[in-house]
C-alpha cells in the first residue's frame, strides 16, 4: 500500500485526516509492516472515544523503538486527531503468542491502514496455538451422548414461516468459541478459549484427551475441506 489508508475516516475531518497519514508514514519508516485499525472508531469514527490501532512491527528491536516513540508522541496526533490513540505493537516474530481469538477478532472486523503485509496474509500462514480434544462418550446413554453431541456441535432446526418451512444451524459451543469439529468426537479450539469447552465436558462427567497445536489459517482451511 503506498499510501496510508484513512477513507475509514470522515472526509470533514481534514486535520485528523493528515494528522493519521502523518502518523501512519512516521510508523512505517521505524518498522511497522502492517497497521490496522479496529473496534469501535471503525464502525462509527465519529461516536467512538478512542482509535485503536494494531501494530505489527518488523522485529522485537522495531518494536521497542515505536513502542518508546509512540509513548513521548502520542499526545501530539491525540490533538489533531481528537480522540484517544489506543496501541498494540506486537513484533512479527510474536504474533504466534497472540491468543487466536484476540487476533481473529482484530484481523476480522479491522481495517488495513498501511504497510508491507497484509493483515489477510498474516493471518494465513501465521501459526497459533490451539487446541485439539477428542472426547469418549462411549459410556453414555444414547440420549445423553446426543444431547452432547448438539451441545458441542450444534444442531439443525426447521423453521416454519407461514406456509414455507426451512432449516438453520444452531450453533454449539465448539463454533462460538472459534473452533472447528474435525471428527465425530474431536474438534480443535483456539487454546485460550479451550477451558470453556473443558468445563463442560467436566460438567457432563465425559473422559477427553487435549492437545496443544499449531495450526495456520492455511491448515484450518484443509481441514475443513477434509471434514466437510
């Protein structure tokens, strides 16, 4: 990207407008090789109290130097801005001890400002942590080990609107915690949401073996196309 992007931001808002490409160029020539920003001042700038902006900066040396920068500079682009500069720098060597769903929730709703990499490639082939756990429910009566089953996983339910009727997938806890079922009783979950998911198989008395793995985006997509 040659130039920052800050179309994000309303156009009658000149001097924040140049306050931010200002910032954004002084950002990319200490090291900064990918900017996003996220929350709030992406959905509506003008209601937001502060931007928040994610660094990825080129070592764990660049980061040190703009984390010490943007802590005498920040004040100054706050005036011209007119709201907060909230700032995560994360080297790019790091970036894999970022919990995943953090960083999902960052890549997913954010906005590309500038830089060499692009946050879609980042999150492609960076490897996180997550884990995989595969349960035992051999022991369960049928009904108990199907409520389970809907209970991780989700179900189908049928939707009747007047006379025309349809299905839709309720999600289960696998899916809202980020996770993926990779087979009929073993699925994968970003591991700082993992306890959640453990508790509840605590909860229903159920034998499990959990794993830590690392897994890009590249691989979480092969193994959907495995699984489905």
């Amino acid at each position: 990207m040659a130039e920052p992007n800050v179309s994000w931001v309303p156009r009658h808002l000149v001097r924040a407008r140049l306050a931010l490409t200002s910032l954004f160029n002084s950002l990319r020539a200490m090291g900064v090789i990918c900017a996003i920003a996220h929350g709030d001042c992406v959905e509506d700038y003008d209601r937001a109290g502060s931007v928040d902006l994610f660094l990825v900066a080129s070592s764990k040396e660049a980061m040190k130097v703009i984390s010490s920068w943007l802590s005498k500079m920040a004040q100054r682009y706050e005036r011209d801005v007119g709201k907060a500069l909230n700032f995560t720098v994360v080297s790019v060597d790091e970036l894999g001890d970022y919990t995943p769903s953090e960083l999902d929730e960052v890549m997913e709703g954010g906005i590309h400002l500038m830089g060499d990499i692009d946050k879609w490639l980042i999150r492609r082939n960076l490897r996180q942590k997550y884990m995989l756990i595969t349960y035992d429910a051999g022991f369960m009566r049928v009904r108990r080990r199907l409520e389970l089953r809907d209970r991780l996983f989700g179900r189908e339910i049928l939707m009747v609107h007047g006379p025309s009727a349809y299905k839709m997938k309720e999600e289960g806890l696998v899916d809202k915690v980020g996770g993926l079922r990779v087979g009929e009783r073993s699925f994968i979950v970003p591991r700082d949401r993992a306890k959640e998911i453990m508790d509840e198989l605590d909860k229903a008395g159920v034998r499990y073996f959990a794993r830590e793995v690392e897994l890009s985006q590249e691989d979480i997509r092969h193994i959907k196309s495995r699984s489905t």
